[in-house]
C-alpha cells in the first residue's frame, strides 16, 4: 500500500519538476515568477511526504517483522 502511494507522490513530483525546468527556460515576469514559487513549494511538500510515506513503510515492515516472530514463538509453545 505504501508503495503504491509512494510511486503516486513520485510521479506527482516528478510532473511538477517538469514543469518547473520549463518556466525556468522561459523569460521571467512577475506572474510567471509567481508561478514557479507555487510549484517548488508544492514540490517541497511532495518531497516530505515522499519522505513519511517511506518512514511509514519501513515501521510497517518492522511492526510486521515483530508479529511474525512472535507468532512462531506462540506456535514453538503451543
């Protein structure tokens, strides 16, 4: 699950990068600077959360690492 939503984020950021290189090649005015100013910050934020999603992942993958060690202790008992 997480990665799939990871992969979402990432191609997200990816598109929005795009789009920014472009309007940099682009002559510079105050709407288009405002623009760009839009677009990094919301690529800042997809960098954060590309970041939790894959802090999230590896806690998961911990939590379910720990539950299968204990299963196999409850079984060795039972």
């Amino acid at each position: 699950m997480y990665n799939e939503m990871l992969e979402e984020v990432e191609a997200r950021r990816d598109y929005r990068h795009g789009l920014i290189v472009e309007l940099m090649k682009l002559e510079s005015d105050f709407v288009l600077d405002e623009c760009l100013a839009v677009l990094r910050v919301a690529e800042q934020e997809d960098f954060a959360k590309i970041s939790r999603l894959i802090q999230m992942s590896h806690a998961a993958a911990l939590r379910a690492g720990e539950k299968g060690r204990m299963v196999r202790k409850l079984r060795k008992l039972g």
